[in-house]
C-alpha cells in the first residue's frame, strides 16, 4: 500500500476511535493510535498492513507527549472524553486543556486539519461539569486551530456501545426498569456514522473550520429507548419512574467508590434533550444518510435474550 500521508487519532482505542482509526488505515494512512494504554490498543493492528498501524503510550495532559504524537502529522483527530470524573481524572483537565493542548501542539506541528469530536450538550452555561468542560474544550480548539472541524454527536449506538448494552444488562439483572427522566429526548446516531463523519470533517474543503451536530433519523424519550431495549431482549419488567432528588442522594453515595454506575453530573446531563439544534449542520451536509437504529441495535442486543439469542422469539 502507497502511504498517504500520517494520522495522529487521540483516543483511537476507544468505542467510536476504533472505526476512525480502520477508515484512515483503508484511505492509506500511516495511523498513530495515542492513547494511555498502548498494550489494549494492539488489536487495531490487524486494520492495517503490517506497521501500519503504531500505538503510542500518550496522556494528553502531558506536553512533551502530545508534541511528539503530532510531529510530522498530517492529520489529527481528538475522540478523548470522560463521562464521570474520579481522583486522577477531571473534566477540565482532559475536556478543556487537553483538547486545547492538542489544537495548539498540532498547529505548531504544522497539521494540515484538525478534527475535534465533542458532544451534542456542550454548553458553556449547562448545569453539568461535562458540558461546561465540552463548551470550553470547543473554544480552546477554535482559537489554537481556527480550520478545526468540530463534531457534536448525540448518543452514539453501536456494538461496543456503552448505553443500549449497559441498559439491555440492567433488565437481565433487575425485577424492574428504573426510569430516570423518561420525557428527555434523544436522538441516538450510529457509529459508523459518526465515523464517517470524521472522514468527511478530514476530507471534504467545505467541512474544514465547520461545526456540526450529528444525530439519527428519529427523536426518542428515554422511556421510549427503554422499552424498546425490553421489547428487543423478550424481558417483560415493569417500567418505574424514579424521583430525581432520590437518584442524586443515591448518587451521592455511590461517587465515594471508583467506577460509580451513575454520578450526580450525568443525572444532570440527562435532564436536557440531546437533540440537533434546528438549522444546523448535520450529517446530510457532510453527505452521509444516518443508519435507523432498528436495523443495528436488534443485532447486538439478542445476547441479552433468554438463551443467549438462541432461542425462537416469543414476540
């Protein structure tokens, strides 16, 4: 394969990072993965040719270490984002700074484009830490890179997703479905989708110094995703909707231990929709038709199934 050009991807390792770095391989780029852990980064070595593909142990907090994933790149990309905080791992640190670290070090580098992956909700005056920290990441990118492509997903739905799977595991486990701000709207986009969003955002002259909100074809409530998941992994469990002020004195608690199942900060994150502004752009501008989510999600949700999804449907 005749090599393209270099791709610096941050958070390649991750859930929407691992069909970016695939795409950028196909296109005949040299891929450098930076990520905190290179060991759990190995498998994307198969996307590619051999050598191809090169992991990097990178903290993005760290100067020296986000100069050296940059040097010589002709594209980066930044997917790195926390959905919950703990001792060593702050919103500010990697949302805000390390996003505008990122931006800064790649212009001096000399990138040609920037593409930096935010979140639909970033918002300078949101109640929550996340989309303080989005909003403010967002505006460091824009004045380091001023020609950075900015994308806004919604909930992003895949295999590897950490929502309809996280939710399909609750219903297995639990007598009933907790519902937490069941009237919030939605619009969940796919991963390939986004994916390609980000290839778009690289290639296409018209993206370059664009911002864009990615979302799917349909709006859902919280409780219309909830017993969708049921209905899709044949458990009838009652639908219980659950007092905000008892989930943020629960949550409260469970912030004392590592890994809290829900934080205060995503509790108010879901109390706002999470929808594409009217009028912006989109997905359609970046000429990509968003994927239904009825026709991936019953795919990877039938393990969820009495028997694994081996069994015959009993609806």
């Amino acid at each position: 394969m005749i090599i393209q050009g270099t791709a610096t991807v941050f958070g390649g390792s991750g859930f929407i990072g691992r069909y970016v770095v695939k795409r950028l391989a196909q296109c005949g780029y040299a891929v450098r993965v930076a990520v905190r852990d290179p060991g759990g980064a190995q498998f994307l070595k198969t996307m590619g040719d051999v050598g191809q593909i090169v992991p990097l142990a990178v903290s993005i907090t760290q100067e020296d270490a986000v100069a050296y994933a940059v040097h010589g790149a002709d594209i980066v990309v930044n997917l790195v984002g926390v959905l919950a905080e703990s001792r060593t791992v702050r919103f500010d640190a990697i949302q805000a700074e390390g996003a505008g670290r990122i931006a800064r070090l790649a212009a001096a580098a000399g990138a040609d484009r920037l593409v930096h992956v935010s979140a639909i909700g970033a918002d300078p005056a949101s109640p929550s830490r996340y989309g303080v920290t989005k909003a403010a990441g967002e505006l460091a990118v824009r004045q380091a890179f001023p020609g950075a492509a900015i994308l806004r997903p919604s909930v992003v739905f895949g295999p590897e997703d950490q929502f309809f799977n996280r939710f399909a595991g609750m219903a297995r486990m639990l007598p009933f479905m907790p519902v937490i701000a069941g009237d919030t709207r939605l619009q969940p986009v796919f991963v390939e989708d986004v994916a390609d969003a980000v290839l778009a955002a690289l290639t296409r002259p018209d993206a370059w110094g664009g911002l864009y909100e990615l979302g799917g074809p349909e709006v859902w409530t919280f409780r219309e995703i909830l017993a969708y998941i049921l209905a899709q992994i044949d458990h009838c469990r009652p639908m219980i909707d659950m007092p905000m002020g008892l989930m943020r004195a629960q949550a409260a608690i469970l912030e004392r231990f590592p890994n809290p199942p829900v934080t205060r900060d995503q509790l108010s994150m879901l109390a706002r929709d999470n929808v594409v502004t009217p009028g912006m752009p989109g997905l359609a501008d970046l000429g990509i038709t968003p994927m239904p989510l009825e026709r991936v999600v019953p795919l990877y949700l039938r393990r969820f199934r009495p028997g694994g999804g081996t069994r015959a449907r009993t609806r």
